[in-house]
C-alpha cells in the first residue's frame, strides 16, 4: 500500500523580511516642529489664547498693549 501514495512535499519558506530602514531623528525632530508650528497657526477659539503649557510658561509673551483690567 506504500508504493502507490508518495510523500507530500514540504514548500520551501518564505524569504526573510528586509531589515527595518534606520530611524532619521533629526529629520523627525524637524516634521515635528513643523507640525507644531502649523498646528498653532489653524489654532482657532480660546485655544488659541493660552500662552502657558502643562509645564508652565515656556516663553515670554511678546509684544501687545497693556490693559487696565481693574
């Protein structure tokens, strides 16, 4: 009873996948800020107004009138 079936053959693997391209973090860095900055440009509404983040102010403000509010 053998000799009337062969033995199933096995395929061979698939080819490895390429090695992962190496990170560019400067390039990122600077996507990064150029987003940041695109983003504070179509900033519309009361965000748009607050000059301080999560860690406090960053920056000085610049420029603008001073108001009397009291």
């Amino acid at each position: 009873m053998g000799s009337l079936f062969s033995p199933p053959s096995i395929p061979a693997p698939p080819p490895p996948p390429p090695p992962p391209a190496e990170a560019d973090y400067e390039r990122a860095a600077a996507l990064s800020e150029e987003a940041m900055a695109e983003e504070r440009k179509r900033r519309k509404g009361r965000g748009s107004t607050i000059v301080a983040g999560a860690l406090g102010e960053q920056a000085a403000p610049t420029g603008g009138t001073p108001t009397l509010l009291g």
